[in-house]
C-alpha cells in the first residue's frame, strides 16, 4: 500500500513536470496516508528557472486543524455581536460587528474570544473581547470559517483572501488548479446556517422579466408596469427611483328629499315648508402622483413626494331657489366646478432604528390624517407637520402632528388653497400598540388640542354666514378645546374560540374654554364625552352587527358649562355611515337660525352653519344610538348591507331655546337603510355602489318639522373606476 501510494505521488510529480508547473522545496510538506480523505488544494505558480522541481508527494499537505488561536478565521452569524474592551459586559463597548463579517482570532478567555479590530503602520494592532453565543436562529455567534482564507491557512500553497482575490483579477496566464481526494459523505460538513448567499449582481433587476421577453402595455396595472411602480425611473439622478400613477374617478348619482323652507319668489304658499326634493349629480376625477426613492419590499423609502389634485364637476337641481343661495333670484339649479389639491407633501424618512426596520419618518405638507380607527373626531387633509413611525417590529406605533386647517370650497368639498389659510389649528399625539390588552386587539390612545382662533366674519360662496353661526347673538368667538381618548379594533377570541366576536370601540373626553357663548353672552368651560361601540360576530358569508353611540347634549344654555359634544372635522364609518339618511344628509333647522341640525357625512346634531367651513358647537342636543345591521357577502363580487338605527336626542334644551318652542321629546325616529357593493371584476377597478335610506320621524322631529315633512328618503348610486 506504501508503494501504490509512492506511485500515485511520482506519476504525479511526473505530470506537474510536462505541464511546467513547480514549487518551491521550503514549501514542500509530505502527505501522509490518512484513513478518512481530506480536501487537497494547490495554487499554480508560473515556471520560473530557479524554481526546481520537486516530488509532489512533499508539495500537497492536508487542511490540518490549527491549534494556534492566531491562525483562525472566523465568521458572525448572528445579526450583530457588540465588541468590549475586555472580556466582561460591563467594560466599554468599542464596537459591533454585523452579520457576515470575517474576524481574526487571536486568543480565548472561556466563552470569550478576542479579535483582531485593525492593523496599521500607523496605530498598530487593535483588539476587542467578543461572546460566543447562540443566535436567535439557534446557531453559534460566531463560526470557524469553512474554506482557504488568510487565518486559517496552514498550507502556504493556498493563498489568503486577499491574494486569492488578487490572483483573480490577474489570472490571464496564471490559471487555478484544485485538486479533489476521493469523495467520501460521511465527512462532507453541514452548510453553516445563516451564511451570506453567494450571487451575482445584476445592474437593473427590476427590468429581468423585459429581458426574457415579457412585454407589458403601459395599461396594465397587474403585470411590470413603470407607472405603478414596478420599474425604475430617471436612473441618471438615482437608480432607486418609482414613479407610481393612480387615477380615480368618481361619479355620483343622488336624489333626496329634505326640509326646504318656502322660497320668497314662490306666492300663495300657506305653509313655511316647500318642495323638499332635490336631485345632484356629481363627477370627481382624483389624480395620484407619487415619486420614492429606495426598494420598499421591507424597509421604508428613503423619501418620497406626492400630488394629489382633483376636480369636480357638479350639477344641482332643488324645488326652492332659497336651498342653493341666499339671493332667490339665482334660480333653483347650479352648476359648478372646481379644482382642489387634496394632498401635496414630502415624505423624509429619518432613521431605522432596528435591524427590521422600525423607522422613524417626517412628512410636511398638505397631508391625510384620521384621529381614530373610525373619524369620529378628526379627519382631513390639512396643511401640517407630521413626525411618525413604528417600534419593536411594529407593535407600536406614534404619531406627533400639528396642522392648520385648509379653507374648503364651499359647493364640492374640495381644498381651496386659492385663499389664507384658517385661523383654526389642531395638534395631535397618538400611540398604537397591537396585541393590547389580549391578542388580535389593537388598542390607541389619542390627546388632540383644537385652538381656534376666527375672530372675523366669513361668508361662503353661495352668500350664506359661515363663521360666526347665525345663532344668538352672531358676534365673533374664539376657543380651545383638548380631547383625550381610547380607542380599539380587533377580535374577542379570549371569549370563545368558537363564538368569535369582533369589537371596535372609541370614547372622547372633551375640555377646554369658550371665550364667548352666542347664547349666554358669556364665557362658557368645555366639558363633554363621547361613546361609540360596534361588536359584530361573522357566520360564515353572513356578519351581525350591533351599534351603541352616545355624545352628550348641553343641559341648560345660559349657564358657564358646554357639555354639548363636537368633533373638529367628523366622517364617521359607522351604523351604516354615508348610506343612513341622518349620517349622510344636512337636515337644516329651519327657524332656529341658519345652521343644520347635523352636517353631511356626520352624525352629530352640532348646529354648525356648516361642517367644512363653520366652527365647533358644543351647545348642542347630543345623540343616542341604537343600531343593528348585517353584511351578507353573497357572491365574491357582490355584497348587500342593511342598517337600522333608532336616534334620541340627550337634551332639547338648546333646541327649545332656538326654535323659541317647547320641544318635550327627545326622539329623532328611525333610519332605515339597504345597500349593496358590486365588484364586476372581481378586484377595485371598477366598483358599484347603491343604497335607499329613509328617516321615519319620532316625537320630536314632528314637534320640529310637523308631521308633512316624516318619511325623508335618499337614493344613490355610484360607480368608482380605479386605475
């Protein structure tokens, strides 16, 4: 057996001798037969004269295990290891090496290994204690690394790193020879978990599918598209760049009946009641333009600017010229159109702060904000600062904002930022935790302060006061109210794994400071609350729904207390939200100044002068809500919904006090609403929305309105293309 393997080392010897090839005799090391086969490798030099030719049998050594700390390499696994000065937790910490990096080992202490930090001319060798450890994926910290590298190496025939990348760039004529021993399983190592993956770059990856020869047409939102994002754009700035488009139209079709005082052009009326039907059609085209900077799969983009521009056109016929302006003799219809910015800003992402990308993030400008999981508060698009972002892999979650309100176009809704900006002013400070307090529950706290300061008078469009109301004594009023809240979403599982409800929940205290009631005359405090829950369980295609909504009404108007509950900017999504008849629709108190009852898309009976442009109202009835619906999925592209809410007032004190009337009942009545969704395709880009509500008046809507005015319907459909 000797001689066989003399043999095999001569012939090769022999071989290295026709193609040239030799090494150096100080080099040379001898192989010993091993019963196990281990991995030989050689590194080919070129032939030079003074290089004799030696047996090869002296050449070629095993990778023998070193037993000199010095000589080891070794490779983090975890995702960062920090570095001490010395070899306890308390010393300083000098510094963290990351994932993947290769560190040398000098000596060991225990569980401690100290590495190699620099070496320089300059400042000599550096060093640092690191802990061996186990990761979170359960490997060691730190591993020995497999393979030639410069503190591993005992064998001076295979080069260092640094040399073997060297040799590489320059191996024109100096090709790599790896000699393999005869391959044994049973001593083939387990890959090292957690290694970086050896790849190779590609300088634009997003464009792979294009290269395989899959075209896509601009049209086509589901497949590679540069408009939604998919591919890169304006690579000569950056080559992260994404530019995504979305277009929306929005078109409304709407017929109702509500309250309309006689107009004064309309003779031989008996009755302060007209016609009270009224039909608007409405078309609103919402443009997306959004450009980032970075790849979003995981972490956030390093910035990113959006415009969102909309114009609407708008058509309105009604039975009483008085409903449209203040002046009759502009006739009984109005067409209108007006374009708005509904959002505008710029998204800076200011830090991870974590390995999975909890981020800290600071947005200026025209922006969306919503107060709570279902606006019963605040929400809009305002101009503002926004400081917002996530922890503990997105557990929590803050927001730290302030905004001044935007004016509002009185006949679409729209931005109109054409004119100053409001003296109105609102500062908001939230925090959401996931999983509180049981799991599958997201629970928020909210503190919002509202500092209004509108100190003149302003009158929309249509020639009617806004600011002030046109209640008491209509002179200018300030004020400063600060809200605190809770509020939650999510499942009940705790309850019953069988019987899963779900619950979403909000309640407000509201304090602050009237400077001037317009019914006192006088300075008022602020104190108010409110409640609103939804529980809902799900039956396979079918959801039940039971809703409880409460907001307290104002006792007695000529004391110093406001307890009459509003919110700054409400769009509630709840008991049916726009497709109720007293959620969606303005029913103006006719005779008790010139303010609603509640305002379009809310649900609160404020006496505003109007929602988007009046002030905040806290001398109101309140409201109490009892509601039950049910949501029946009964196609994938079809569902049908259905709502029926019984309303109260809290108090009509203030109520009786503006109609100059004794108002006893506090009930508003019944609102009774169907609906349906309709997807025809399946997805969002085009969707189909009907609904029909009617307000069956109580007690007290008769003894405000009479008993002709009951049975106030609203019909809608609405179709949405989405791009």
């Amino acid at each position: 057996m000797k001689n066989h393997h003399n043999l095999s080392t001569n012939s090769l010897a022999c071989l290295l001798v026709v193609f040239g090839l030799s090494v150096s005799p100080s080099q040379a090391k001898a192989v010993k037969p091993s019963k196990n086969p281990v991995l030989l490798a050689q590194r080919t030099e070129q032939p030079s004269k003074s290089m004799p030719v030696v047996d090869t049998a002296k050449t070629v050594a095993p990778l023998a295990q070193t037993t000199d700390q010095s000589s080891k390499l070794l490779q983090v696994i975890d995702i960062s290891i920090p570095v001490y000065s010395q070899p306890n937790l308390k010393s300083n910490q000098l510094a963290t090496v990351d994932r993947g990096t290769l560190v040398t080992l000098i000596a060991t202490q225990g569980d401690w290994y100290q590495i190699e930090l620099a070496n320089d001319a300059r400042d000599g060798q550096k060093t640092g204690w690191v802990l061996q450890n186990r990761s979170k994926e359960g490997a060691f910290a730190l591993q020995e690394l497999v393979g030639p590298g410069k503190a591993e190496v005992t064998n001076p025939l295979i080069t260092a790193p640094s040399e073997a990348f060297s040799s590489l760039r320059g191996q024109s004529s100096l090709p790599r020879v790896t000699t393999l021993a005869p391959f044994d399983p049973a001593q083939t190592t387990l890959p090292a978990p957690n290694l970086p993956r050896e790849s190779i770059s590609i300088p634009d990856r997003w464009r792979l599918m294009q290269t395989l020869g899959f075209k896509f047409p601009m049209y086509d939102p589901y497949n590679q598209n540069v408009l939604k994002g998919d591919l890169p754009v304006f690579t000569n700035l950056a080559p992260d760049l994404f530019f995504n488009l979305g277009v929306i139209s929005d078109n409304l079709l709407e017929f109702r009946t509500v309250p309309t005082p006689v107009s004064q052009t309309t003779s031989g009326s008996q009755n302060i009641f007209g016609n009270r039907s009224q039909q608007i059609q409405a078309s609103t085209l919402i443009l997306s333009l959004g450009l980032s900077k970075g790849n979003t799969t995981f972490r956030p983009p390093d910035f990113e600017f959006r415009f969102v521009p909309a114009i609407q056109f708008n058509h309105v016929n009604v039975g009483e010229a008085a409903a449209l302006y203040v002046d009759p003799t502009y006739g009984t219809q109005r067409n209108h159109s007006f374009l708005g910015v509904q959002e505008l800003f710029v998204d800076y992402h200011l830090r991870n702060v974590s390995p999975k990308f909890d981020f800290d993030s600071l947005r200026v400008g025209i922006q969306p904000f919503i107060s709570d999981f279902r606006g019963f508060l605040f929400q809009d698009t305002a101009m503002g600062v926004r400081v917002f972002g996530n922890r503990d892999s997105n557990r929590y979650q803050y927001n730290l904002a302030a905004f001044q309100r935007i004016e509002k176009d009185t006949n679409s809704g729209l931005n109109n930022i054409g004119k100053p900006l409001r003296d109105d002013y609102v500062f908001a400070a939230n925090l959401y935790k996931q999983d509180f307090p049981i799991l599958g529950f997201t629970s928020q706290v909210t503190a919002i302060h509202n500092l209004n300061r509108e100190t003149t008078v302003h009158y929309d469009e249509n020639g009617f006061l806004a600011r002030p109301a046109f209640l008491g004594d209509v002179r200018p009023r300030e004020y400063q109210v600060t809200y605190f809240g809770y509020s939650g979403d999510g499942h009940l599982g705790f309850l019953s794994d069988r019987y899963r409800l779900n619950l979403s929940t909000t309640s407000y205290a509201a304090v602050g400071k009237d400077n001037r009631s317009p019914l006192s005359q006088s300075a008022q405090d602020i104190q108010a609350y409110f409640h609103a829950s939804e529980l809902s369980r799900d039956f396979s295609w079918v959801r039940l729904r039971g809703s409880f909504l409460v907001a307290s009404g104002d006792k007695d108007p000529y004391d110093n207390k406001a307890t009459g509950f509003d919110a700054i900017f409400e769009n509630p999504q709840f008991a049916g939200s726009d497709t109720s008849y007293f959620i969606r629709q303005s029913t103006p108190l006719i005779g008790g100044g010139g303010v609603g009852l509640s305002g379009r898309n809310g649900l609160l009976p404020s006496l505003r002068s109007s929602k988007e442009q009046g002030q905040s109202n806290f001398q109101n009835p309140g409201l109490r809500l009892y509601g039950v619906g049910a949501d029946f999925d009964v196609l994938p592209k079809l569902r049908l919904f259905s709502n029926i809410n019984k309303l109260y007032f809290m108090d009509t004190s203030s109520l009786s006090v503006l109609r100059n009337q004794y108002v006893s009942s506090a009930d508003i009545g019944i609102d009774y609403s169907v609906g349906f969704h309709w997807r025809p395709y399946y997805n969002q880009n085009l969707l189909v929305n009907g609904s029909a509500a009617i307000l069956q008046f109580g007690d007290g809507m008769k003894q405000l309105y009479g008993n002709t005015q009951s049975n106030l319907r609203s019909i809608i459909l609405n179709a949405i293309f989405n791009f």
